[in-house]
C-alpha cells in the first residue's frame, strides 16, 4: 500500500513537472509553498504559546523570542522565494503586478487573490516585529492578531490553488496544521488569566 501511495504520488509530480516550462522551477516553487507554510504554522504556535506563557506570568526565555522571530524572517524568505519562482516560470504568465494587485490574476483568480491579501497581511505582521520597540504593548499585540488572518487565507489559498492540495499527504499537512492551531487558540482562550497589568505593561524599550 505505502509503495503504490509513493508510486502514485511520485508519478502525479513527474506528470506535473512535465506539463511546466521548466520543471527545477516548478519544483521549487511547491516546495517553498510548502516550506513556508509549515513555518508560518510553526511560528503561529509558538506565539500562541509565548503569548500564553506571559500573560500566566510564566518566564519563558529569550531563546524562545528568537527562535519565534526567526521562523517568521524564514517563513517571509520562502514565500518570497515561492513568488519569485513564480514570476519566473513562463508556463503561467504571473508578472509581478498579479502579485502585489489581486485583480486579474492568469491562475485561478479567488484562490491567488487569497494569496496576495496574505501577503499583505504577513507584511504587517513582520513590520511590527520591526518597530516593536516603537509601539505600545497594546498595539504591537493588536496588530499581531493579524497573524491568525494570515494563516487563514494562506490555509484556503492553498487548498484552492495548490497543485498538490489533492494529494493525501497535503491535506494531512493542511488538516495537521489547523488542527494544532485550532486547538491552540482554544487552549488560550480558556487558559485561567494571569497577571494582564502586568503582561499589559511590558512595553519594549
């Protein structure tokens, strides 16, 4: 059974390679597709629970900061790895306005308009990282929840528009992914509260 599950899965990306103009770039933009979701899923979760640990007044250490920062920085590589590809592969004429402008788009229009407000939204995320140290607790927080949105349209982007959205080890993936999440919001949100002034007033300096 696992031989013929790798078989078939192993001819469904040759058949679709072939059918590409270049099938390296192929390649490479469904594996950084794939890459960056599983970190963004990666990096959701641990501000769920970096989130969780600071408002229960759990220390958590500043490695755990780093490394939240860091799959983020690796989950914006990737995705921007995966539009370059994208504009580069000449089998569907994505140029770099389809992906900046959700209109018009040569390739299952919804599904990569999906794509392109994510994109947006990821960025907001990413730049408040940045200016962190500029912006009250409060608001760096808000704009944070911008995150779960991100998630959201990335895990419907995908399943509409992915070229391996029917393959079972994709929806294991994406089934995976939301469940974890899932159930992490909801771990948070019935957490008993901790110290809120406390977590409220830590405001980077």
């Amino acid at each position: 059974m696992n031989i013929l599950f790798v078989g078939g899965t192993a001819h469904t990306l040759a058949a679709a390679a072939q059918s590409t103009a270049s099938p390296a770039l192929w390649y490479i933009t469904r594996a950084a597709a794939v890459s960056a979701y599983l970190l963004l899923t990666l990096t959701v979760a641990l501000g769920i629970l970096r989130s969780l640990a600071r408002d229960l007044t759990i220390r958590a250490g500043w490695t755990l900061d780093e490394i939240h920062q860091f799959l983020a920085l690796l989950t914006g590589a990737f995705v921007l790895l995966h539009l370059g590809t994208l504009v580069l592969d000449p089998y569907i004429p994505f140029s770099l306005a389809n992906l900046i402008i959700p209109v018009a788009q040569p390739y299952r229009s919804f599904a990569t308009d999906l794509g392109v407000l994510a994109l947006y939204t990821l960025a907001v995320v990413l730049v408040s990282s940045w200016l962190r140290r500029r912006m009250s607790y409060r608001v760096w927080r808000g704009v944070h929840y911008a995150s779960f949105i991100t998630f959201f349209l990335v895990t419907l982007h995908g399943l509409l528009a992915g070229a391996d959205a029917a393959a079972p080890w994709m929806h294991a993936i994406y089934i995976g992914s939301a469940a974890a999440v899932v159930f992490l919001v909801f771990f948070r949100i019935l957490a008993p509260a901790g110290d809120k002034d406390a977590s409220s007033g830590q405001t980077a300096k």
